[in-house]
C-alpha cells in the first residue's frame, strides 16, 4: 500500500519534528514513523466504510420516501439499483472487514448528515443518472460508479473537516489513500472479493510472487535510522556551504530534506543519485517554501557530487 514516495514524505515528518524537539529518542521517532504508517491504511479502511455506509443511507432515504404523506409513484417504485450495489453487498458480507472494523471502531452513524448531504448530491450527478438509466447492474458497473464518486472526495471540504477531526494523521493523505481505494474498487470488480492491503507496497509484491524485493520497511527505518544519527553533522555541512547571507535564512525544513538526501544517498549504495535527489524536490515544493525547491535541488547536488569525489557516497549504479 505504503510507496517509498508516502514513506519519505512520513520520513521527513517524524525527523521535522526531531529537528524542532532534540529531546526525541530515535525509538520515539521510529515509533512515531510506524503509527503514522499504519494511520494512513486506517484511513483507506475508513473511507472504504464510506460504500456500506452511503448505501444504507440511501436504503433509509427510499423507504422515508415511501412513508411521506403525499408519495409520488417514483416514491411508491423507486429504482433501487444503487441500494442493491454489489460492492456495498461485499463489504457488507466480507468477515475480515467487518472485523477490523470493529476492531478499529471505525463508524460513519454519527456523520449522517454529511452522507444525507452526499447522496443528495450524488443525485444531480450525470454519471450517477446514466448508471440508475442502464438496464442491466453488474459488479463492474457498480464498482465503476463508486469509482467516480470516491475520485469527486478529494476536493469535499465537509470530508476533509470529518477527517481532520478524526485523526491528526489523515489530514494530507486523502488523494493517496483515494487512489488506493478505487485500486480495491478495481481488484473487487476483477476478483468478486475484498483484500485488505499489506501496510506496505514491497509486501504486496512478494504477495504477488515477486522475489528479491528489498522491503520498504526496512528501506524506510534505515533511513529515518542514519538521517537521526547524523543531522547535527549534515545540519553544519549545510551551514557552512551557504552565504552568510544564505545561512540567516536557513528553513528546518530545508536542512532536514538535504539531511535525508544526504543520508539516503550514503546509506542506500543502488539508488541513483538522481532519484533521490528529484525525491526531496518534490517533497520540497509541498512541505517548504515557494523556492525551496530550487535551493534544495542545487544544494543537496552540489554536496552529493562533493562527497563522491570524497568518496563518503560509493554508488552501484
């Protein structure tokens, strides 16, 4: 579930906060690294119960329908295509998670006002009308539904408000974990069954039968591991190969994202320079200054191709 891009990103998290609290113990830091970790597939696991949920919320809707004072015909013969979904059905069915639902104590019963809100909404849609319009329901036409619905969240403010709520974890890793759940729409629709994801994207390789995979965990630990052990060490290599003028303006964000370039790029002999480096960019120009990204890229080469030629970083590749 968890690639290496997530898994720098969650990185970078846990050692900023070291940086700005040196008090931290490296197995605080780890510890911190896994529980954000597992944070994020507790998320997928949440919005999954979104599918279940939404449905009865329209099953409910339906039959108050029915009971009002004055019903319609539509109201008396609803098209009950999207109650009989057969991916709510699934999860419905599905003993695993059921379980880690309860286990987690993951509900959606006290957020019916935004589920009444969202099937009102999914309503007006006109992918949702060609749907409930085609003749024929299948497994495939339903996972493909909430397909589109679960790619509208991204830029929901209600949900986003619910999940900040929820978890201090889950406030940015939305549009990941979404594309992780229309990836299990896509599965269940090929397969007629739910997988719960391995936490990490190497263990669903080897899952797969792929052999030699190095494991992401242990990628990850290693680097938060070596990037803890030197940053006081980086955090002056830095200082002293900026301007006066430069080191004034010095961003812990900056320095702890060269830290884990630097670390990473000595710690990890067959990832090529260029990887890394373009990793810590991007995370840059997410987590840093509007320019950063270009102080980053230029600094975090320089020192690199520096320590080659030291031969403090040896490279396979």
């Amino acid at each position: 579930m968890l690639n290496r891009r997530i898994l720098r990103v969650k990185a970078f998290k846990v050692l900023y906060a070291y940086a700005e609290n040196p008090d931290l113990s490296l197995k605080e830091v780890l510890s911190s690294l896994d529980a954000s970790s597992e944070a994020t597939r507790d998320l997928y696991l949440y919005m999954m119960a979104v599918v279940p949920a939404l449905t009865a919320q329209a099953a409910k809707m339906v039959e108050a329908a029915r009971g009002k004072f004055n019903p319609t015909e539509e109201d008396l013969h609803p098209n009950l295509k999207f109650v009989s979904n057969g991916v709510s059905a699934l999860l419905e069915k599905d003993p695993d998670f059921q379980r880690l639902l309860e286990k987690k104590k993951f509900s959606w019963e006290q957020q019916d006002a935004f589920l009444h809100s969202l099937y009102e909404a999914l309503k007006t849609r006109d992918y949702y009308t060609a749907y409930m319009a085609a003749p024929e329901q299948s497994l495939a036409g339903d996972a493909a539904l909430w397909k589109q619905i679960f790619a509208e969240f991204e830029d929901d403010e209600a949900l986003s408000a619910i999940l900040e709520d929820a978890s201090i974890h889950w406030a940015d890793e939305l549009p990941y974990v979404l594309n992780v759940c229309i990836g299990s729409l896509e599965e269940m629709a090929r397969s007629g069954r739910w997988n719960y994801p391995p936490l990490y994207q190497s263990d669903s390789l080897v899952a797969r039968g792929k052999k030699d995979v190095e494991s992401d965990r242990d990628f990850v630990h290693s680097l938060v591991t070596a990037t803890y052990g030197r940053l006081k060490e980086y955090e002056a290599l830095i200082s002293e190969s900026v301007s006066k003028w430069d080191r004034d303006r010095l961003y812990t964000t900056d320095i702890v994202l060269i830290a884990m370039g630097l670390a990473e790029a000595e710690t990890f002999p067959d990832i090529p320079v260029k990887v890394t480096i373009n990793e810590y960019v991007e995370i840059s120009k997410y987590y840093s200054t509007p320019k950063s990204h270009g102080f980053v890229n230029g600094l975090l080469d320089r020192l690199v191709k520096q320590r080659m030629a030291q031969g403090i970083i040896n490279k396979n590749l």
